[in-house]
C-alpha cells in the first residue's frame, strides 16, 4: 500500500536534491549489499533489494521523479509502473562492468551520451502564456577531426590486447567471478596508438552551446522539461543525452497561484463591501471591472 512505503530518498539514504550519479551510486551500495544471490534465504534482504530497486526506478526517471517530488507517492498512481524484476534492473544498470558477478552479462554497444540539466528560471506571465527561452550550457561533444574515435585522421584504433577487444576482463574474488573493465582500454576494447592532434586521443571536445528552450504554458516550479538530443554525445553510433530543463516561477508582486489559479488580494472600504460596488480587478491581461 502506497501509505505504508518508506520515502524513496530516505530508501536509498540520499538527498532530495541528490543529483543521478549519487542515485546511482546509493543504489549500486544497496543492491550488492541485499542482493537476493548473496543473501540466500534471507527474506529481509530480498524485501529490502526490492524495495531499493522499486525506489531507484522512480528517481532515475526525470518525470516520474518529478511528479514523486510534487506529490509523493500518491502522484504516481496514474504513471506507468509496471511490475519489475528487480534482478533485471540490477543487471541493466551493472551488466556492464559486474555481469557475470550472479551470472550471465556482457558487454554493452556503443553507449548513449550523458543527459545534462540546467535551471530556467521565468516570471509569472511567461509561465502563463509560455515563452521561448535560450540557455547556454557547456557540453562535450565527438572531436570533429577524428569523429569521436581519439585516432589520428587515417588511422583506427587498434584493439586492446588484453581484452582481446570486449572492454571487460574477468576477475575471481572468493567465490564470485567478476567483470570488471578492462585497465587497458577503459573499457572501449580499443587502444589509440596515433592520438588526435585536436582532442589529444579523447574523442571529445568540451564547448559551449546556446539552446532555444520552448516552454509551454502553464508550467510551475520544479516542472522539468526534456529537450531530445541535447546533452551529450554518445559514443560513435550511439544517440546523444537530452537537457532537462528545471523551472522555477520568479514571486509576483500582486499574485500568488495555487494550481492553475492565481489570487490576488484586493483592497475594498468597510462601506464597499457592505453596500456594494464596482471595482477594478487586476489581472494578467489588464484591470477587469468587478461588482461587488
């Protein structure tokens, strides 16, 4: 029952304002730490695991986090929440350097560019009536001399002879067989013997780009809004990140809103409000008469 779950961020011991890797990182703690296979029998370890799991899949997710922050968990009764495995989540989220820690696992494809976030920050009547915004955000993005490889124009990378090219090496802590990544190549499964000259052999470029943001009306703070393609690059082959763009509503100096409302409070005499009378309404779109 939804009155009886603990709080996610209290769930996963990290901050409201805790940002993606920190989620990452208290959820890849508690995971190993209850992890059904390492805790055979155990049904708080596998109630805890899964409570983890159930947590980490809301706070990963920008609009489900979004509507948790606003409404707790009352306002993802109408999101999509299907049923989860949570051992499915952890391999999602670990296939790569521990998936053959419980079995199974292999290294991924190229992989997606990082999401970036930024806050914007609007008055009362642009919230209203929606506006166009532009913000500034620095980013990396593929070294366009050598499209992202970190090799000299004309050459390849060469594969990594320790990894023999899969990017992953397997180690064995006491009973466990473990993927780590490959201390060789970082993971890539390729070692650059003729670096680029303009990104030094990193493949990336750090730059800074100026991105018109469309918000639409209506929007309040701590809305997020997604803008596709614009975070980082991803390996080559691989899709970029998208900016999410966090809203805050500046104060205005005669109303305040309350949902899709807005209040203001109007001045009337002793006389006015006993006998009746017109008076004028401030509103967004100019003074309005109103009797009393």
């Amino acid at each position: 029952m939804a009155g009886t779950k603990r709080d996610y961020y209290e769930v996963l011991g990290v901050a409201r304002e805790a940002g993606d890797e920190d989620v990452k990182r208290a959820y890849r703690k508690l995971a190993f730490e209850f992890h059904p296979d390492r805790n055979a029998g155990d049904e708080t370890a596998a109630e805890k695991f899964k409570e983890a799991t159930e947590a980490f899949e809301v706070l990963r997710d920008p609009d489900k986090r979004a509507r948790y922050d606003r409404y707790g968990h009352a306002g993802l009764n109408g999101a999509e929440m299907p049923d989860f495995d949570p051992r499915s989540v952890f391999q999602d989220l670990f296939g790569g350097i521990f998936g053959d820690l419980f079995g199974g696992g292999r290294r991924g494809g190229p992989q997606p560019g990082r999401d970036l976030q930024v806050g914007i920050e609007i008055d009362l009547v642009e919230a209203a009536r929606g506006t166009t915004k532009t913000v500034t955000i620095p980013r990396e993005e593929n070294c366009p001399d050598c499209k992202g490889s970190g090799a000299k124009r004309g050459t390849r990378p060469a594969e990594c002879r320790r990894c023999r090219g899969q990017g992953v090496v397997l180690m064995t802590q006491g009973i466990f067989r473990i993927q780590q990544t490959c201390p060789g190549c970082g993971g890539r499964g390729s070692v650059i013997t003729d670096p680029c000259g303009n990104c030094h052999g990193h493949g990336r470029i750090s730059v800074r780009r100026t991105v018109p943001v469309n918000l639409r009306p209506g929007m309040d703070n701590g809305d997020r809004m997604r803008v596709s393609g614009e975070g980082e690059a991803g390996d080559p082959g691989a899709p970029r990140g998208d900016l999410y763009c966090v809203i805050r509503v500046r104060e205005h100096p005669l109303f305040h809103r309350e949902g899709p409302n807005l209040i203001c409070q109007v001045p009337v005499t002793i006389s006015q409000a006993a006998l009746g009378a017109e008076i004028e309404v401030p509103t967004l779109d100019g003074p309005l008469k109103h009797t009393l």
